[in-house]
C-alpha cells in the first residue's frame, strides 16, 4: 500500500494517527497490521484504520478492496455492491466524528457539538433488513436482508453510541505506550489494562528494562 497524504475531510488534521512499524521488506499490507490490537470496539477498530508512517498519514480504508476487507476483518460481510466514492468520503467522516467523540468522552479534547450531530445522523438510520420469519416446517427464525454500506456505517455509529453511553465508559482510554495514540475499550476482568495491545505492552517493558539498564551503568560510573 503506498503511503498518502490523508482525503481532507471536516476535522481531519485532528485524527490520532498510531504509528506502525513496516514488515521486513518496508511495506505496510493491508490483513497484515490488522485487529491483533483487540481495541473492544468495532467504531474504535475505524478509528484505528489510519495511521502513521514516519510522519505520513496512511489510510487503510483508500478504496473499495480496502474497504471489503476492513469490512471481513471486524465480521461484517461487504455488501455485493461495491462501495462508491461518496460513501467512502461518509465513512471517512463518519471515523472523524467517533475519534472526537472519543477523544471528549475521556476527558482529552473538548467536546464537538459537529461531531455528535454527524454522529447521531449516521446512527439515527433506520435499520432494514432484519425481522422475524416463520419456517415452514415451524419454528421461527431470524431473517436478515443484506445491508448497504451506509446501513453498516449506521451499525458502527451505534455501537460507537452505545460504548460511549454505557456503564464500561471508564474502560476506554488511550494505549499508555508513547508512540502509540490508539483509543481502546479495557475488555479486560480487572479493567486495568495500559495498553491497546500485546505489542504494545512488551515494547513499554523493553524500554522499561532498557532505562533500568541505563540508570544501572550510570550509577556504576
């Protein structure tokens, strides 16, 4: 994936970009720095498809391949129809607003009257395609129709409602690793995770060791 300045969108120089390191050829693949952070959020996991590459922004949702497979990796299934241009502009907007969002609910950035109105424009959508049906043989079944791409981003914008309204909203925070500004939700049974992932806590430890060493030798000096 090359990376590319990020689309202008409202508020887009706002956006908490988390830095990742590139494979062992340079490159960053979509499927390869994927959902191993466990953000606890399928609205955080959007806000988490940008990030940075030594100080460029790279979005991982730049097109409709890219999308189809953000879509598989957080377990929605891509609708048939490919998604167009000015839908992919809404998801983009749609990322922003939970980003703000987040951002004021813990306590970060100021609240933006914007970004909860365009967030509550995308979860105010009514939800099609899903009922109850009757099987011939008896019994009853859930019966679901395939959704749109803005019937999904109005499933992302309540989920991003219903964890920034819940009673877990003290579990979501920033990943405490420095160079990493991931928001997650703690998923955790004692609610006392740091980090937004694995990698990230095993790098906080190393540079934890590291600094003993060095405070070690100096005082050895």
């Amino acid at each position: 994936m090359i990376a590319r300045p990020l689309p202008v969108v409202s508020g887009a120089g706002r956006l908490r970009v988390r830095q990742v390191a590139p494979g062992p050829d340079g490159q960053i693949r979509h499927g390869v720095r994927n959902h191993d952070a466990r953000l606890g959020s399928v609205a955080l996991d959007l806000v988490d498809s940008v990030f940075d590459r030594k100080g460029i922004c790279v979005d991982r949702i730049d097109g409709p391949q890219a999308w189809a497979l953000w879509l598989a990796e957080v377990g929605f299934v891509a609708p048939r129809v490919g998604i167009d241009a000015d839908t992919l502009s809404r998801v983009r907007v749609l990322r922003e607003a939970i980003c703000q969002t987040a951002l004021a609910v813990i306590g970060v950035e100021p609240s933006s009257s914007d970004a909860l109105t365009t967030l509550n424009t995308f979860a105010e959508r009514a939800q099609p395609g899903f009922g109850i049906e009757m099987l011939p043989a008896g019994g009853f079944v859930v019966r679901r129709s395939e959704q749109s791409h803005d019937d999904l981003l109005a499933s992302i914008a309540r989920d991003a409602v219903m964890l920034f309204t819940g009673s877990g909203v003290d579990r979501i925070r920033v990943c405490d690793w420095h160079s990493c500004p991931a928001i997650f939700y703690d998923n955790s049974p004692a609610g006392d995770r740091r980090w937004c992932s694995p990698q990230c806590g095993a790098r906080a430890a190393a540079q934890s060791y590291r600094d003993r060493q060095r405070a070690r030798l100096l005082a050895q000096a």
